[in-house]
C-alpha cells in the first residue's frame, strides 16, 4: 500500500500453508531487492506469490539452494483452484508491473489457470524449476498452460528448467505493444504440452511480437510434445528480430521429438513467420545443429508472409527425420521449407543438414505472390546437404518454385552445390513420380544459377544445358526436373 521495502537476510524463508505466501502490491521493491531463500504455498486456491506494481529499483530474489529442487531448494508453490481470469486464485506465481525478478528452484505443479502469469515485467531470470503436473483448464482465447507473459522487456534468462503439462502453451511471451525484449535467453530446459488422446493443447514454446525488438537464444533445450508447434516465432508490425536456436556445436543444438497424440494439420515441428500486407518484420536467423522429427506439417518452415518482411539467415547441420523410420521428418510436409512472398529481398543460406523420411521435399524454396506483396529478391545458398529415405508420399529432395502468380517477376539467386564438399547428396531422394531436383521457375521469374566454377551460361529455357550444370556440381547422378512457363527462365544472374 506505499513505500518502500527490502529484505537482505540471506537464509529468510516463508511457508504460508495454502495462503498467498507474499504480497506486494503498489510499493516499491529497493534498490537492495526483497531476497528470500525459500518460499513455499501449496493448496487451496490462493496465488503463491503476487507482485503487483512493485517500481524500477529492485525486484524479488528466491535464491534457492544451488541446483536443488523444491523443499529443499527454493520452495514448493502447487496445486490452486481458481476460476478462469483470476489473478488472486489459481495462479503460481502472478507477476504485473515489477522489476528484476530472479527465482531458483523451485517445484510448482498442478495450477487450475497458470504456473506464473506475467504482465509489463522487466528483468526476468528463471533457473533450476520445475512446473509440471497439469496446469490451465481452459484452451479459449490465448489459453492457459505453464509459464505465460505480456509485455516482458529487457532481458530474460531461463535455464536448466521443465515446463509440462500444459493445457494450451508451455511457456509464451506475447509482446503485442512494442516493447523492447533486447534478449530471452533459454538453455538447457524442457517444454511439453499435454500429450494425452484427445488433448487440445497449442505449442510448447512460443514468442509473439507486434512492433519494437524481439530477440532470442534457444540452446540445449529438449521439447517433446505439441499439438500446435514445438517452437513458433510470430512477427508483426514492424519489428526487428534476431534468432538464435541451436549453435555451433553439437551440445548447443535442441532436441525436438513429438509424442502428442492431437497433432493438428500442419504443426508439430517449428514455425517461424510474419503475417499480413502491413507486416515490416525484418529478422535475422541461425538454426544449427538441432535434431528434429515427428511433425506433421513442415518440420522446419520460414515464411516471410504477405507484407514487407526481409528474413536473413542460416540454417547449418541439422537432422530432421531419422532414416529407415517411416514419415518421422515430416509427414504430410517437407523437412525444411522457405517461402517468401516478394515484399522485400530475403536470403537464405542452407548448408550441411541431413534430411530423412519427409513427404514432400527435403528442402522446398518458393518464391511469388506479387499480388500481395510485390517483386523483390531471393538470395539462397545450398550446399554440402543430404536427403535420403523420403516417406510414403515423398516427392524431391530439393525443390524450386519460383512464381506462383500470374505477375510474378522476381529475381532469384541460387547456389545449388559446388565442387568437393559443397556438393548436395541429393541422389535418389526423389520419389512417387519426383525427382531429386526439381527447378520451376513461371511468369517471368528470373532465376540465376549458381555453384560452378562459373555460372550457368546456357539458354534460359534449355532443360538438358540446366540439368547438365545441375548434375555437375552436385553429388552422384541425379534426376533433374526443369519447368519454365512465361518469360521466365535460368541466366548466369542475378
């Protein structure tokens, strides 16, 4: 009700029974923090822990014990009843208008709305916790699951942590008002859905941002289970966005595997997109070293949407599907997939991954929709990748489809191989009637080719000179499909 407060004792400890167990509510935290090593509410329906309008100096501490979970470590906060809506009933922990929060280990579980729900926080840091059980009750509007924020700015760090059991999303950001999130950083932690029959969860982790700067660090993290994606990032507005999910080495990459039962059309792997005509999101991207498998739609799928969104990036030495198990890549999409509608020049660079079991393409590039978003350039590099044992439904191991409406008149730079290990493996990944590489390119796409010790100098529309150059810089013998239509067909540039 006013003031200020803090609390430095470094052994403080509360344990309220099934009452709230702290509650700050419009007074400021200091400068020195409110530091607890251990706070614990289990039962009934009262929130765990509410801050409530705390100010900009200090923020809340449960220190914990190392990497010790729960009553030992930093508390148990578990199972509050409560009806929908509610911040004061059923909630975990209710964050809304406070600073620097830091909290370690603690054991939360079974929450009727949410694990924490988070509003208009700044300076977040979650390690060593566990929110398991089951957690939310309703899946209407944006749902209820594990760990849930709007408005989280500054930095935030998540480790060594566990988010299941969700009735919707594990853990969500939805930064819809321009806020600047300069970093989330998350390692080494699990997220799941509930994965039981007929469940109607959404996604294990997912970031949404209209507007401002939203960038994130995905590393070392396992997710398991989603009927909507295992991972989404949704841009809108006009944003600016760099992604980080996996990294150089092996240890830094994530682990995606999906065991929901419910898995709708078109999800069950990573999504990362913008939306509309009015959509300026630029992004930058590094996906490496991940394993990915048992999606439904496109394992790994990059649209720039319909508006005058550029997306930049890497993906490098990622294994989707696994070989000889059927459909587990994807199965009714392709392993990776990069789409932009010409709004704004993209690039992408696709190098060193090994795709299995998908039931499309092993990577489809598409490029068009001049009608919504106008001509503009993609520049695409692929080398050094393997595609093998497609699925039931397999079509190509690598796919080009450039043009998509009549007006159509994008440019296309593509790298397709190169000498030694720059070469694609692409022999025999095409199936069902497709071949291991197909290029289309219709309206007047322009499309120049690329990975040779010079670039393609043949015809534009001469199928067996673009095959030759094709099969030349890449491994094996493939089979080559090429397609022209229009004015459209294949140059030494762009």
């Amino acid at each position: 009700g006013g003031g200020t407060i803090s609390a430095t004792g470094t052994g403080s400890v509360i344990s309220s029974g099934t009452a709230t167990a702290l509650n700050v509510a419009n007074t400021t935290i200091g400068a020195s923090d409110l530091t607890f090593q251990r706070i614990s509410s289990s039962g009934g329906s009262a929130t765990g822990i509410i801050l409530d309008t705390t100010g900009a100096l200090g923020g809340l501490h449960v220190t914990g014990n190392g990497a010790t979970v729960g009553a030992s470590g930093g508390g148990v906060i578990s199972s509050k009843t409560g009806a929908d809506g509610s911040t004061a009933q059923g909630v975990g922990i209710y964050l809304n208008g406070t600073t620097d929060v830091q909290l370690n280990g603690l054991q939360m579980n079974d929450f009727q709305n949410y694990g924490i729900l988070g509003n208009n926080v700044t300076g977040f840091t979650l390690d060593h916790t566990i929110i398991n059980g089951s957690n939310g009750t309703s899946v209407a509007g944006v749902g209820e699951g594990n760990a849930y924020f709007t408005g989280l700015k500054g930095t935030a760090t998540v480790s060594n942590s566990t988010f299941t059991g969700a009735a919707l999303d594990a853990f969500h950001v939805f930064n819809n008002n321009g806020e600047t999130l300069n970093r989330i950083t998350i390692t080494g932690s699990t997220f799941a859905t509930n994965a039981a029959a007929g469940n109607s969860s959404g996604d294990a982790l997912v970031f949404q941002a209209t507007n401002g700067v939203f960038n994130a660090t995905v590393q070392s993290s396992t997710f398991t289970s989603a009927r909507g994606d295992l991972f989404q990032l949704d841009l809108h507005g006009n944003v600016q966005s760099d992604l980080v999910f996996g990294g150089a080495t092996g240890a830094l990459g994530n682990t995606l595997s999906n065991n929901n039962q419910n898995i709708v059309s078109g999800g069950g792997g990573i999504t990362i997109s913008s939306g509309g005509a009015g959509d300026v999101a630029n992004l930058t991207f590094n996906i490496a070293h991940n394993t990915m498998r048992d999606a439904l739609g496109t394992a790994l799928g990059i649209s720039t949407g319909s508006g005058a969104s550029s997306f930049n990036g890497t993906i490098d030495s990622n294994t989707i599907g696994v070989a000889g198990v059927a459909n587990s890549g994807s199965a009714q999409g392709s392993d990776i997939g990069f789409v932009t509608l010409g709004g704004a020049d993209s690039s992408v660079t696709i190098t060193n991954n090994l795709l299995y079991q998908y039931n499309n393409d092993g990577i489809l590039l598409q490029t068009g929709d001049a009608v919504d978003g106008g001509n503009h350039k993609l520049t695409a590099v692929v080398q050094g990748n393997t595609a093998s044992n497609p699925g039931t439904f397999g079509n190509h191991g690598f796919e080009l489809n450039a043009g998509t409406v009549a007006g159509d008149a994008q440019t296309v730079s593509l790298t397709l191989g190169g000498a030694g290990g720059l070469a694609n493996n692409f022999t025999g990944s095409g199936a069902n009637g497709g071949t291991d590489i197909r290029l289309r390119t219709r309206f007047d796409v322009h499309v120049g080719l690329h990975g040779g010790a010079a670039a393609y100098a043949g015809a534009a529309t001469d199928a067996a000179a673009v095959m030759s150059y094709v099969q030349a810089i890449n491994s094996g013998t493939v089979s080559v499909t090429i397609g022209t239509g229009g004015t459209a067909g294949f140059y030494s540039t762009p």
